[in-house]
C-alpha cells in the first residue's frame, strides 16, 4: 500500500516551488511518496544542523530534511520555534530503503548521536526545541523506538548516565523548515556547527534488533572526538 507524505508534512513558507526541493548532498527530492520498499520516522537530537548530517551519511538513506514536530502551532517558522512557546523540537526526517538499512540501524546512530538524558537541552544549547524525541508513523516503530530505549537506559546507568529523557510518541505533523536549513552543513560559507554531546555508549543488540549494516559502517563516526560529525566529509558512506 503506497501512502504520502502529504498525509502528515507541511511546508512552510519558501521561495521554492515543492518540485524543485532537492537534498543538496543526495539529490533527491525532500519530499517522497512512500510505497513499500521505504519507510520514514523523525528524530530530535538537538541541533538539527548537525544531526541531519550524522543520516544522510548511512547507506540505505534515500533523503533526510529537517523542520518541527511535536507543537501546537499550525506551520511555525524558525523563529516561532525559537522561542519556546510552539512546543515544536527540531527534528530529522529520515526516509529510508528498508532492504538496505534496517530502522535497528537508525535507532543505533540516533541514541548514539546524542546525550538523551539532558531534558530540554543538547550541550550548549538550552530550551523545549533541543528535546530528544522519536515521533513514529506506526505502532511497529513505536514499539521498536520504545524497546531501544528501555534497553539504553540500562546500558547508560551502568555508565553512571541518569534517566533518559527522550520523547516518543506516533503520529506527529511535521512542517518543514525553512530552505536554508536544509542540510546547513553541506552548504559554502555556513559556520560548522553541532550542539550534540555523545554518551560513548553504544546501543548493540538489544531485544527485536535486525541490523542490516555492516561493523565497518559504524567507523565512520568516533563519538570520542568532540563535534565527530563536523569533521567527517558531506558525502554518503
């Protein structure tokens, strides 16, 4: 069964016509009709600049944008956001090709990407649209999202971390943001920049998981070095 996205995406208000959205690293079109080879989810680890990166890099990753999930308000735009009273988090969409890469795989980069038990804040940066979430489009995803996070939380209090945090929930609208966020990284002239603060705490095998990559993949990030995402190149693994 083939649905659209049309179904829970909105755009803001942009210059540029739908059909000529396109990933500036990938070539694909920000928007994409799902059918049954693909799926899609979002994720909020702070900063979305920075974290829009960390995805569009796996194998299998067919388009990533950012924008708002989670709020209140109808269409809200950067600055709305900003000021904490839509009750939006900045937020990845990651569309992905489920015979390449496994959304295991994607659970792995995002609890690994990120600190979860930081509440309304990512390293330097404070306020309600840092939140760590997870917003599903099924009750499959949910149940799996809700399962890596049980199962995270035992690995980080065994590392002295406290209660994760992280939101997830299903069927939340997401609004595009606006044009020049889309992949900030990748673009000429824009400050490099990445709010993220890894745990070094890796997520492995946890119940339900069905890795699809490869060990190798997974060298391609050192949560180790401060910013690790910002010093890796913009092209896809």
């Amino acid at each position: 069964m083939i649905k659209s996205f049309f179904d829970n995406i909105f755009m803001t208000n942009q210059s540029s016509k739908k059909e000529e959205l396109k990933h500036f690293i990938l070539g694909t079109s920000l928007i994409q009709t799902l059918d049954q080879d693909s799926d899609s989810i979002l994720f909020g680890c702070g900063c979305f600049w920075g974290a829009e990166k960390a995805f569009w890099k796996l194998p299998g990753v067919i388009t990533t944008s950012v924008g708002y999930s989670g709020g209140n308000l109808l269409n809200p735009s950067y600055k709305q956001v900003c000021s904490g009273t839509t009750g939006h988090a900045e937020v990845v969409q990651v569309v992905w090709n489920k015979s390449k890469i496994d959304l295991s795989d994607l659970l792995k980069l995002f609890w690994e990407c990120h600190d979860p038990t930081q509440g309304n804040r990512q390293g330097n940066d404070y306020g309600s649209q840092y939140r760590s979430a997870i917003y599903t489009n099924d009750e499959f995803q949910n149940k799996i999202s809700l399962a890596t996070r049980e199962f995270y939380q035992n690995r980080l209090k065994n590392h002295g971390y406290g209660d994760i945090t992280t939101e997830i929930t299903t069927k939340k609208n997401y609004y595009l943001a606006e044009e020049y966020h889309q992949q900030y990284l990748a673009r000429p002239f824009n400050r490099p920049y990445c709010s993220a603060m890894p745990t070094k705490v890796t997520l492995g095998e946890f119940p339900g998981s069905n890795y699809l990559l490869k060990d190798e993949i997974w060298k391609n990030y050192n949560w180790k070095i401060n910013h690790c995402v910002l010093r890796t190149s913009n092209e896809p693994i």
